[in-house]
C-alpha cells in the first residue's frame, strides 16, 4: 500500500504561484510513475502533468509553460510549481502514484486551490 498527503493549496491571486506537495509514504518499490489531476464540481478529474521515472513528463497544454511537475525521489515526494495562475486553474488538486505512466492506483484525498480574479 501507498499513501499520499497533499499540501500546499490556498487562496491567491491571479498571477500569482503556488507550490503544491505530494509526500508518499508506504511500498514505495514499485512506483514508478505519479502525476497531478485536478477536478471541479460536476465535472470530470482532468489531467495536469505526470512525470514517470523521475524525469519524464507530460503536461495539459492548458498548464504547458506556466506549471513544472518535479520528484525528489530521496524525499519521496512530488512537486507542483504552478505559476502565472489563472481563475480557471481553481480545482481540487490530485496526486495520484501508480507503476507506469497512466495507471495510478493510488491516490491523495486532494488540496483545494483557488484563484481570485
């Protein structure tokens, strides 16, 4: 089993940055790939980037250029910077934790972010 704590959410700005935290903790030997969703009321979880092998990655073309996705592997923990935000960035945001690139089988229970106009 895996678990997965997210931090970092809040209240800001647009223009503004945030970092978001994902610490795992657990049977880490088989996690190769993590990722960031994030989801809004009545709508479906959607994609924001993954990184797999701790250096591969992948983003929405909707965050390319404004959000970067990293891992510390020593710390087990993945990042989020996201900046330059925008009030549609406002979501849950998710840390997911899988063996490869698109099958998270374990997730966080999400930290809000919002961004005011």
């Amino acid at each position: 089993q895996v678990q997965l704590v997210e931090s970092g959410g809040g209240l800001v700005q647009a223009g503004g940055s945030l970092r978001l935290s994902c610490a795992a903790s657990g049977s880490m030997f088989s996690i190769n790939a993590m990722a960031w969703y994030r989801q809004v009321p009545g709508k479906q979880r959607e994609l924001v980037a993954t990184i797999t092998g701790g250096r591969y990655t992948n983003y929405a073309d909707s965050v390319k250029g404004r959000f970067t996705i990293s891992r510390d592997s020593n710390k087990n923990t993945v990042y989020l910077q996201m900046n330059s935000l925008k009030p549609e960035d406002t979501a849950v945001y998710y840390c997911g934790a899988g063996e490869r690139l698109w099958k998270y089988d374990y997730w966080g229970q999400g930290t809000q972010v919002t961004v005011s106009s």
